[in-house]
C-alpha cells in the first residue's frame, strides 16, 4: 500500500499529514521547520508499514497540480 505524505512547510513549523492511498488518513500534526526535524519526523512514521512514503512539498511559490 502506497502512503504520501504531505507537509506544509512555513518559517517557524511544518504542518505534516500521512494519507494511506486511498486517502484515509494516518497521522496529523507538525515539526519544527528544519531539514533534520521533519527527516527525523519521516523516519519515526515509519512505524505505519507498507511501502515507501512519497513526500509532497506544499508552498505558495510550487503549488501542486
């Protein structure tokens, strides 16, 4: 099973939401916003199993389409 993860990153915190590939959600919540903290985020919801996770990067200058 697929699983994304997408993460809402601004100065202070970076919002992060785990969604299974049929969009049920696993986890929700945040991290400081520096590259070791949401890596180290990553790696602990790790524990939800199954396939990697592919990541989304959502900001104001690279939307999603």
């Amino acid at each position: 099973m697929k699983r994304y993860v997408g993460l809402d990153v601004s100065q202070d915190e970076c919002a992060v939401c785990i969604l299974n590939e049929d969009g049920t959600g696993m986890f929700e919540g945040t991290c400081p916003t520096d590259p070791d903290a949401i890596l180290q985020t990553i790696v602990d919801l790790s524990r939800f199993g199954g396939a990697p996770l592919i990541a989304f990067i959502v900001t104001p200058k690279h939307p999603v389409r």
